[in-house]
C-alpha cells in the first residue's frame, strides 16, 4: 500500500506507514484526503470513522434468522443447548494462593498424588516401591514413580536424572546401550512425572524401560443422538492491525445466511479475543484500538451478529486482560458484557454430553523449545504430549505458573475433543480415541513470526459433528 501511495506522490509519515501495513481496505479513504502528505492523526481519523461506519451496521440484537415461507428453519434453532460446566476444574473465584513456597509444595505434591494414580502397571515382575525403599532393593526389579528434578549427561554418554516423590530422592541412570529406551529419554524434560523400571546396582537406579502416565489405547468417543455442529475458535486478536477483518465478516455472514451452517450450535472459543494493551515491548505500534475496553466491544459487537440460537463459550488466553500465569480466571462480566458463557483456562466442558478440554496453549511454546523433533508446523504433534504426560504444562518456570491447592493443569480424565490455540496454525489428530484441534487464527502474520519463519493458518474454522463424530474444515482467507 504504501508503495502505491508512493508512485501517486503521496508521502506517509513513519508513524502513520507502522498502521498502514498490509491495510489495502484504507486505500480509496486515503486517496479520497487528496493530501500530498499522510499523518498518522490522517489515519486514525479513517479508522475512527471506519469502526463508527461498521458499529451503525451492527443491529442493536442478535439477528433472529427470518425463515422465508417454504424454507426449512436451521436444525441448530430447534434445540435448546446442553452445555455442563465442570466447575471443580475451573479456577474461577477460588484462587487462594499467596505466592509463599508452602503453596509451592502443596501444588507439586497434589501434582505427583494425582498423576501417580494414573499410572497402570502391567509388568508383574516389577515390585513397586517408594525412592527411600531403594537402597533395601538391590539388584531387585522394581518400579518407581517419580517426578523429575534434573537431567544431565554423564562422562560416558549416558543420561543421568535426579528423580524425586514424597520419600526422598535418587540418582536415576538411562544407559546408552539401551539404545530404543535411551532414544526415547530424550524427550524426558524437568518436572516430568515417569514411571521407571529397574534395579539398583552401586547406589544407582538402572533403568530397564520407563513410561509415562499416557491414555489407554482403545478408547471410543462419545457421540451426540442430535445432529448438532461444533466451531471452534481461537485467537482473534480485535484491536491488532493485522486483525483479518474481510475474512472474519465473512465467515459472521456465513454463519447467519449459509445453509451448511445451520447445525451450528455452539462456537467454542480458545482465547486471545483481543489483542491486550502491554502483552509485548512496543506492542503498541501494532494497535489501532489502544483501549482494552474497545477492543472488547469489538467483541461484543461480534457476538451480537451471530444468530441469536448459536452459544458461545469463552476461555482467556495470554493476551486477554486476566492474569498471565496459569490457570487463568474467566473474563469478567465489566469487560466482556455480550450473552457468552465465560470459563477459565483450562476448562473442562460438556458439550451434548461430549467431553472437552479448552486450553489456550502457551505451553506449546516450552514442549516446542524443550523437546526433539515438534515444531510449529504441526501444532497436533504437540498436543499429543499434553495426552501422553497427562498435563497441559509441565514446565515450571518456562511458563508463569500459580501455585494453587490443587493443579489445574492435570488432566485426570482423557477427553473426547482437546481444543487448544496460542501458535495460530491449524492442526488436527486422532489420538488414542481424542479428537485434537488446533484452531488457528484470524491474525495475519506478525512480525514476529515473520523472524521466527512462522507461517500462520488464518481463516480456517474446523467443524465438528456431535452425531457423526466427523470434522471438517470451512476456509474465509
């Protein structure tokens, strides 16, 4: 854009090119200015003209859907929904921590009491035993399960790990000519809870094979009698200037005027709404709503023009206006005012009886970082981690963790559909019986993915039928 304005003799002030970016739908309003120069107070009077132009477009209510003599109203309008929240994993209105290192104790000790129970042995010829029975165990086969505090190599190319439980600590050793174990140890990271198999020999646990919790191997989902759809959301980012607006009004118009979309019950939504005020140095120069409180009117106005039989679910992500560690509370009631069932993050939700965890997914970053061969490109790879480790974010200290009484991030029972975001690519996997989504954006690519080689998916809403158990996906850029 700015080049075209270039070759017409138009110069733009510096300032004023950070908003014009990748914004072709300001060029007639510039061009109608018949200015030889372009301030930035130029393009924020456009775009305050533009958001007052799109609010007056809005109608006051949700649009009823006019069925037209003949035609046969949507399947989605005739049912009433069946949403059940599971508030004993929803933070919201019960955090008691004062930050003090008791509550980091009481935390990790709920996380290993819980996650321990996970754990299934089938191997009868490994006697279970806690860390301080070990040193009566010699040369004996055992099985210990343990969190752990540290991993390092050793001089002879061995991995060597510090495991700890609730009795005590042990030197943990995974040798190199156990090569099938020992290429697999590789993915083991710190704070990981694994079950070993072993024996102690010289004061070391040597290790035969090791596991973690995972998920059974068959497992069905449960399905839906109605023939109801699912869309699910994620990272939006109103108030960003990369905020994909053509392809967002078309895919509003798509849900209220499309016959496909008629079973759309529910939308489900994994958080980064907005795009927040301070989330990142300078964030500021990527803003053209700079007020919080706007940039969830955004939202509400979005909410407003969907069909008024389509419930709308909501957890925050990293850029919502909720505290940055996890879990995250809901967003309040003074920030988001539209008719939307509110939860926090992590959520587990029933949806027409189909079980789902909402997460919005910062940890992809850290299991991203920490652990060989996953990538951005297959956010669907990671997530499997989430399932096989039984946790949403193991990573303490690589992600703002709050140390409540009980750890929200245990996934103690497997769901039916894992609805995570964060990394704005879309991803999906069966995995053991759960539906994985990842469901992408309607940001364009940032600048800062634009240096980490990051190639977002924008655009692109996956649907899920509760009766058939079949997705598909439905493309607006």
């Amino acid at each position: 854009m700015i080049e075209r304005l270039s070759k017409k003799g138009i110069r733009v002030a510096l300032d004023a090119e950070e908003i014009l970016k990748n914004r072709e739908d300001l060029i007639d309003a510039v061009l109608s200015l018949n200015k030889i120069f372009i301030s930035r107070e130029d393009v924020e009077k456009i775009l305050k003209e533009k958001e007052e132009k799109e609010k007056k477009e809005v109608e006051e209510k949700k649009p009823e859907v006019v069925v037209k003599k003949g035609e046969k109203p949507p399947e989605a309008k005739e049912y009433d929904p069946d949403i059940v929240i599971d508030h004993k994993r929803d933070i919201t209105g019960k955090s008691r921590t004062t930050g003090k290192v008791e509550d980091f104790i009481a935390y990790f000790r709920n996380r290993y009491k819980r996650m321990r129970r996970l754990f299934v042995s089938t191997r009868t010829e490994y006697a279970d035993a806690d860390i301080k029975e070990l040193k009566n165990k010699d040369k004996k086969k055992v099985r210990i399960v343990g969190m752990v505090y540290k991993k390092s190599p050793t001089a002879k190319g061995n991995i060597l790990l510090i495991v700890e439980d609730l009795t005590g600590t042990f030197k943990v050793v995974i040798p190199r000519n156990n090569e099938k174990v020992f290429e697999e140890a590789k993915r083991i990271v710190k704070d990981d809870i694994i079950a070993f198999y072993g024996k102690v020999v010289n004061d070391l646990f040597i290790v035969d094979d090791f596991e973690w919790p995972g998920v059974p191997l068959m497992r069905e989902r449960k399905k839906s009698e109605r023939n109801l759809e699912v869309a699910y959301l994620s990272d939006i980012h109103f108030g960003s200037n990369k905020f994909l607006s053509a392809p967002f009004e078309k895919f509003v118009n798509w849900l209220k005027k499309d016959e496909r979309a008629g079973r759309i019950k529910y939308l489900i939504i994994a958080g980064d709404i907005v795009d927040g005020i301070g989330v990142y140095p300078n964030q500021e120069k990527e803003l053209i709503v700079k007020d919080i409180e706007k940039q969830y009117e955004m939202f509400d106005d979005f909410v407003s023009a969907l069909p008024d039989y389509i419930s709308v679910i909501v957890i925050p992500g990293n850029h919502d206006a909720v505290r940055r560690g996890e879990p995250m509370p809901a967003i309040g009631s003074d920030l988001i005012k539209s008719d939307v069932l509110s939860v926090g993050n992590p959520a587990r939700v029933f949806i027409d009886g189909v079980s789902h965890i909402i997460y919005h997914g910062t940890s992809l970053d850290s299991f991203i970082a920490n652990i060989p061969k996953l990538s951005y490109t297959k956010p669907e790879e990671v997530m499997k981690e989430y399932l096989i480790r039984r946790h949403l974010s193991p990573f303490y200290g690589d992600n703002p963790i709050i140390p409540e009484e009980i750890d929200y991030m245990v996934i103690d029972e497997v769901p039916d559909i894992l609805h995570v975001g964060h990394v704005h690519k879309n991803g999906y996997a069966d995995y053991r019986g759960t539906l994985l989504i990842n469901s992408g954006t309607f940001q364009a690519q940032t600048e800062y993915q634009i240096k980490q080689g990051h190639v977002p998916t924008p655009g692109e809403i996956p649907i899920y039928n509760l009766k058939t158990g079949k997705l598909s996906t439905v493309k607006f850029a």
